[in-house]
C-alpha cells in the first residue's frame, strides 16, 4: 500500500505558493542590509493591503524565495505590484533606472504536505549553499531565523507550523527539529521549472548501486580506462542516468569524463536503438551470423 499523500489544502483558508525571482542577469538584487530591510518593509505593508500572509523567505545578493498563503488576490498580482514597488524605491536610492529583475518568476503550488517539508530545508539552506554562513541559524534573512528569534510581525509562525501538529508546543519542536536535522548535499534541488527534485549526486550514486558496481570497478568506471567491461558499465551508467534526466554535465562530472564522451555515448547508444526500431530484421541478421 502506497504511502498515503496528505494535501495541504486541509490547513488553510488558501493556497500556499512557492516563488522564486532572481536578478536580471544574475546582477545583485541587494546590495546592503538596507535593500533587504527596505523590501521586507514593502513585504509586510502588502501583506496587509493584500490579503495575503508570507510563511517563510530567504533574501540572497541574487535572488528571493517567498512562501506565501494566497487567498483572495492571485499570487501574479502581489507579486508584481511588490517589484514595481520595491524597484522604484530601489533606483531612487541608488540613482539608476530600469528593471532589476529577470522577465519571468516561478510560483508553484504548495500542495502536498511532504513536499513542503521538503521546501522549508531547502529555503533555510539556500545561504548555507551560497556559502554565505555554515548554517541557516546564522543567517538574518531567513523566515527560519525570524521563527527562531520569536518575530511576529513578518511571518505568521501558527501558520507555518499547523501542518506539523495540533499542539503549537510539539509542532515547533517537530519544526526545529526538520530543519536542525537536514543534510545539505541530500536537500533536494530546485529544476527550470521550480519543482525540487532529488540532488544529481544522489541519484548518480544510487545509480552506481543498482548496476551492482563493484569499488574495483567503480574506480576505473569513474577514469579513462576502456577495457571491454568497464566501457559497458560506463555505457549503461550514462544511459541511466540520462533517462533520469541528469545534466550531461553533471554526468561527465561524477565519471571524471569530458562532457562530450557522454554526449557521444548517449548519442551513438540511442542512434542503436533507432536503428533496430526501424530495421529489426538488420540486426536480427547480424545476430545470427
């Protein structure tokens, strides 16, 4: 019996929404302390003028992450007149003009419980990725801090916190627990179109371990030796991996392999297939002789 998925829709009067904003070409979004205050400033007076409570951020150089409980006004709206709000303050202060973000952003729809416990790590650790602190407690501008510090004018802890338990008590020790407790090479990552997935490195390596890969083997699988076997054992790692939807690059990074030794193999190994597709009766032949 398949694990039992519990929506998120059960918690709230509204749809919680992921979204995501970076810098027009990855230019700095912050340039001070200032900048962030400022656009936290604008955040909690739209809340209000909105109708919209924010349950978690993260403020880098380069971009934001805002988790909002959307209710009766669309994310798209608060979200815009947030920019041009935040953009026009912005330029006066620093005497320049014109946009200061990418064309488009991503506000994805919260709606499994498990995927929003898999979101407030991801979130928390964004500027421990950065390597801007060792770990998210250290970081100001993070909802996870201002829960910790016990702040309540920016981000509504009760809301933050129902899905984890009924009693407010276990609920924000559950919480501090799913933060304190998270791994930062297995916090998923965010793909193009904004959804987490699983880290390229964890699933090349449980690749590694479902083709049965010896450490022998792993070791010259992951060099440039080309002996009959391992050259198949690389083959199939690269093809596998593929059909997970793992970046070339990312592939020729973990083999230690040029980008375009994988390219060439899921190439020449796909050409193959169509091939037999098309004319089974060509390879049939070249099987019997």
């Amino acid at each position: 019996m398949g694990k039992k998925v519990i929506s998120m829709r059960q918690y709230y009067d509204g749809t919680v929404k992921h979204v995501y904003q970076q810098a027009h070409n990855r230019a700095y979004l912050f340039n001070s302390d200032g900048d962030k205050m400022l656009f936290l400033e604008i955040l909690r007076d739209y809340q209000k003028k909105f109708d919209f409570s924010l349950m978690d951020f993260a403020l880098l150089n380069t971009h934001f992450h805002l988790l909002l409980l959307e209710r009766t006004v669309p994310t798209g709206k608060i979200l815009g007149m947030l920019k041009q709000q935040f953009t026009r303050l912005y330029n006066t202060r620093h005497r320049r003009s014109g946009t200061l973000y990418n064309s488009s952003y991503q506000a994805i729809e919260v709606w499994q419980r498990d995927y929003y416990f898999k979101l407030l790590p991801y979130i928390a650790y964004n500027p421990v990725k950065a390597k801007l602190v060792k770990s998210p407690e250290k970081y100001p501008w993070l909802g996870y801090t201002h829960i910790l510090k016990n702040r309540s004018d920016l981000i509504e802890k009760e809301l933050v916190l129902r899905p984890f338990a009924k009693d407010p008590d276990q609920a924000l020790v559950k919480y501090k627990k799913l933060l304190a407790d998270a791994d930062p090479l297995q916090i998923p990552q965010l793909n193009s179109r904004g959804l987490l997935v699983q880290p390229s490195e964890l699933i090349l390596r449980r690749i590694f371990n479902d083709l049965h890969i010896s450490e022998t083997e792993g070791k010259m699988v992951r060099s440039s030796f080309t002996g009959h076997r391992i050259v198949e054992l690389r083959r199939n790692f690269i093809m596998n991996a593929a059909a997970e939807q793992v970046p070339f690059v990312e592939i020729a990074r973990f083999l230690n392999v040029s980008y375009e030794t994988v390219r060439r193999t899921w190439k020449t190994n796909l050409d193959d297939t169509i091939s037999m597709v098309e004319n089974p009766r060509r390879h049939l032949d070249d099987t019997e002789n």
